[in-house]
C-alpha cells in the first residue's frame, strides 16, 4: 500500500479535497508530474489541464483546472487552483464560453507577447476540451 501525505486543492471558490493522498498527477507548466509521499520539496504553476487524485482510501477522482501554483513541502501538497471544478460537474457550455473567450483575446492582442500568451492559453482550452 502506498504511504499518504496531507493534501489540498483550494480554489477562490471553495475547497474542493482535503485529506492524505496516495498519488497526485498534475498538468505542471513544464509538463505533467506526479507527486507521491516524500517528494521533494518544490513550487510550479500549472496550466489548464486535470488533476488525477488517488486518495488513500483508494477513492479516485478528477479535478479540471484553469492555471494555478502547485506547493510540495515537507508538509504535503497544495494546489492553489485560480478556477477549479470536480471533472464529474464539468459545465460543458463555461469551458466552450472560456474557449471562444479565448479567440477573441487572440484577436484583439495587441503585440506578438500578448498574442502568443492568449494562443498559447487557447491552445490548453482546446487540449483540455479534447481530453475530456
């Protein structure tokens, strides 16, 4: 059996899970990493993507996020999510909403900087559309 450690997704919102974990994969901005008891210590943000939660207790579930920062710590983890909801309530129509939001902010972008970041972001919607 896996070891647990405490962990935390909070969003503005709400607080979405709070308990030991077994495993966590999480969409990092370099990439996808998995976080297990006794990691070591680190900071990343995090893209749009899922988060994959294995709880100790053997439950599973999936969590959709829009951005945010993953903290590892002696401690545990905590994902300080700036928008996150439950895969299994998914507004189908607010992640379509986000996605044409998303077009419109490449189009009105005022520099190549801006424009890039704004395509960049579509691109994770539409990954992330696709995914689910």
């Amino acid at each position: 059996m896996a070891q647990a450690f405490p962990f935390e997704l909070v969003s503005p919102e709400k607080l979405l899970v709070s308990g030991e974990a077994a495993e966590v994969l999480i969409p990092g901005a370099e990439g996808y990493f998995q976080v297990l008891a006794n990691h070591a210590p680190f900071m990343s943000t995090i893209k749009p993507g899922v988060i994959e939660v294995k709880m100790a207790g053997g439950e599973a579930s999936r969590y959709v996020v829009f951005g945010g920062f993953a903290d590892v710590s002696p401690n545990g983890l905590s994902i300080l999510a700036e928008h996150a909801v439950n895969a299994a309530d998914l507004n189908k129509e607010d992640l379509a909403k986000r996605i044409q939001d998303a077009k419109e902010d490449v189009a009105d972008a005022k520099d190549d900087h801006a424009k890039a970041a704004a395509a960049d972001y579509l691109d994770q919607l539409t990954t992330l559309q696709a995914a689910l």
